[in-house]
C-alpha cells in the first residue's frame, strides 16, 4: 500500500477542525499550517478525503517540497521530479494556479509557465516524445511559495469542495458551504438540539447541519477530477468512497432545524437548496423577520450569517436589524448564539460581550465569529 502525502486548504482560523475531520478518517497528520492541514495516507485516501471532508476546500496529492530563490533553480528542480510516475502520456497538464509569499520568485505568470515547461522537457526524455497533444485526463497543478519554499500539488478535486451540488440558487452574500459546516463543527451543536437560523439566505448554515445531522457526506453527488486518473487511483476506490458515505447516512433522524428570511423569495430559493441537498424534510422554512424570533424550547442554538452593510446605502438598516436580533436573543432563555460578521456593534446591539471572538477571512472579507454562550442543558437522569 503506496504511502502518500496529501494537502487540504481550508479557511483560514478553521485549520483545527479540519485537522479533527482529518483525524476522525483515520489519517495521520503531518503538519498544520495557516490555511491548510498535510496529511498522509493511501491512494484510496484522496477518494475519502474528497467525499467525506465538509471543511476542506480541495484536496492535493503532494508532489514535492523545495527551494528554489531563482527561476533557474525552479526549472531544473521541477524537471528533476519524476512526472511520469504522475500524468501519462495523452495527460492534460497544466498549473491552474500559483501564489507566491515572502519569496523571491513572486511573478504567478513566470512561475506557471517555467513549471509548465520543465515538466515538458521531463516528459519528452521520458516518454521519447517531441509532441504532447494533452488530449486525456486532466492533472492541473497548484504552486505555493513559501519565503522561498516552494510546494507542488496536483489536484483532485477540480472545482472547489465547497461547490456541493445543491446550491442552485444564491442570495445576495452568501456564506460558503465549507465555512458554515465548519462553524457549525466550532459549536457545540449536536442534532438533539434545536438550531435556528433567522437570517437564512441561501439555507447554507441549515442544510449543512441536517447533512452533518443525516450523516450525508458531503461530496457523494459530484464528481473530482482525480476520478479519471485510471493511472493512479482504482476506480473501485471511487465507489467504494460513496457505497462507505451511503452505509453512513441517516435521513430518517429527527431533528429540529428552523431557517428564517423576511424575504419570501429568498425561503423559497433556500428550500429548493434543501431539496437538491435531500435534506429539505430535516428542515422547517418559514418567510419570518428576526423580530418575531421565539421559541417555548430551551438550551437551542441561533447560528447565522446576518448582513453585514459593506454598501454605505445598507449600513444605516443595520442598527434596527442587530436590535431586533438582540432583544429576540434576550426572549430566548438558556439559548447560545453565534453570529458571523464583519459588522463591529453587534456586542452592543446583544446586551453582552460575547464568550468568544474569533478572526476569520470569508473570503478576502475580514469577519468576526462571536460566540454567545447559554447554560449547558443538564444531564439527563440515569
């Protein structure tokens, strides 16, 4: 059994809960950096990790690691890495993406072009060929440079895992499903618990909760790219993944999940999400304004996204909005809350400081996650 070494980026701040996904697949870790986790395990782990993984934004299959300070230095030490143990020879190959930090070499376009070419001049002595006509699977390739290190992997997945399959339709800022599934893994939400979300958008943080509720995995609907590499991963590892993820799911548990809009459009679009995900029977959708948010149930869990105001126009509907949110979270008794914003009077607007404050970017956005922390429920009798 081949030992690999695989790489998965995440959101930046969130690199704890991916470790634990990570760790509860049975891998072993092999660094935590900003952004990402490396982990190591088999070819039949880049199917796992692609279908299982709910926080992770792609999965790499790890090339090689050096240093290179020149565009001398990369070329031959790209040239020198065994390429044909990777990409045969109809391959489509190509770096899709570099970036570079506190490096030397800091030109993404040079980067690509000189990898690109001395991986061509590997393959040529290689395979005894002048010519690649590229006409078979894809290998697309990601660069990082590191104060000066330089990683290569290739990916797997193809378009980003956070892309499910189930969000036909969007709201105006919408949170990805990666982020709200690990801000959900941030609390201590369990599926004995009611989970309200009164601004709900998309339905993104109450679908993502149902398929960890359901035990649906989250990317055993969509296809990866790694699922044509015939040359170094079975098929069979592919449906051996989703027939693992079909064993696991429970559609059939009872849970109470509410998301709220005040925008009728918005729930219908949100409930058509919960239906391509197959969870919408896990759900209840309701066209309610926040002010209005109460509950007889005790010890439940607000988790939303509300607006954040980035247009001058919208900044001044925030105070009433943050308000109402306040006062409905004072009415609701023994309840924790968590809200992500970049908006900085929310604390003020709750009545109360919050518990935690945690730093994360929602894409290039600086955002807060506050944490609002009820009782814990007490335990029940023996």
């Amino acid at each position: 059994m081949e030992r690999i070494e695989l790489i998965a980026p995440c959101h930046f701040g969130l690199e704890a809960v991916l470790k634990k996904e990570i760790q509860d697949l049975g891998y072993e870790i092999s660094c935590v950096e900003d952004g990402r986790v490396t982990f190591y395990g088999d070819m039949a782990a880049i199917a796992r990790a692609n279908v299982f993984l709910r926080t992770a934004e792609r999965i790499m299959l790890k090339v090689a690691c050096f240093k290179a300070v020149t565009f001398d230095e990369l070329f031959e030490k790209t040239k020198a890495l065994p390429w044909e143990n990777y990409i045969p020879k109809d391959g489509k190959f190509w770096v899709t993406k570099a970036s570079s930090v506190k490096s030397k070499l800091f030109s993404p376009s040079d980067i690509q072009s000189i990898i690109k070419k001395a991986m061509v001049e590997r393959l040529k002595t290689r395979y005894k060929m002048d010519w690649f006509d590229e006409n078979g699977a894809s290998y697309p390739l990601r660069v990082f440079l590191m104060k000066d290190e330089v990683t290569i992997g290739l990916d797997t997945s193809g378009d980003s895992l956070h892309r499910r399959g189930y969000r036909l339709l969007a709201s105006k800022a919408p949170i990805t499903e990666t982020l709200a599934a690990a801000l959900i893994m941030l609390t201590p939400w369990n599926k004995d618990r009611i989970l309200v979300d009164p601004f709900c958008g998309s339905g993104t943080f109450a679908i993502e909760a149902a398929m960890i509720a359901a035990k649906i995995a989250p990317g055993m609907n969509r296809s990866f790219t790694a699922e044509n590499w015939t040359n170094l991963i079975d098929k069979k590892a592919w449906y051996d993944a989703v027939d693992e993820a079909n064993d696991m799911m429970d559609d059939t548990v009872e849970v109470d999940i509410q998301a709220f809009d005040i925008d009728g459009d918005i729930v219908k679009a949100a409930r058509e999400n919960a239906r391509e995900a197959g969870v919408d029977h896990l759900i209840h959708f309701q066209q309610r304004p926040v002010c209005e948010l109460n509950h007889p149930k005790k010890y439940g869990f607000i988790i939303t996204n509300p607006p954040y105001g980035e247009r001058l126009e919208e900044k001044e509907n925030l105070p009433p909005l943050y308000r109402d949110l306040g006062e409905a979270y004072k009415r609701l008794d023994s309840w924790s809350a968590y809200i992500i914003t970049s908006y900085e009077d929310v604390e003020k607007y709750m009545g109360r400081k919050a518990d935690k404050n945690r730093k994360i970017y929602n894409g290039m956005l600086k955002t807060y996650f506050y944490q609002f922390l009820g009782p814990k429920p007490p335990r029940p009798k023996k």
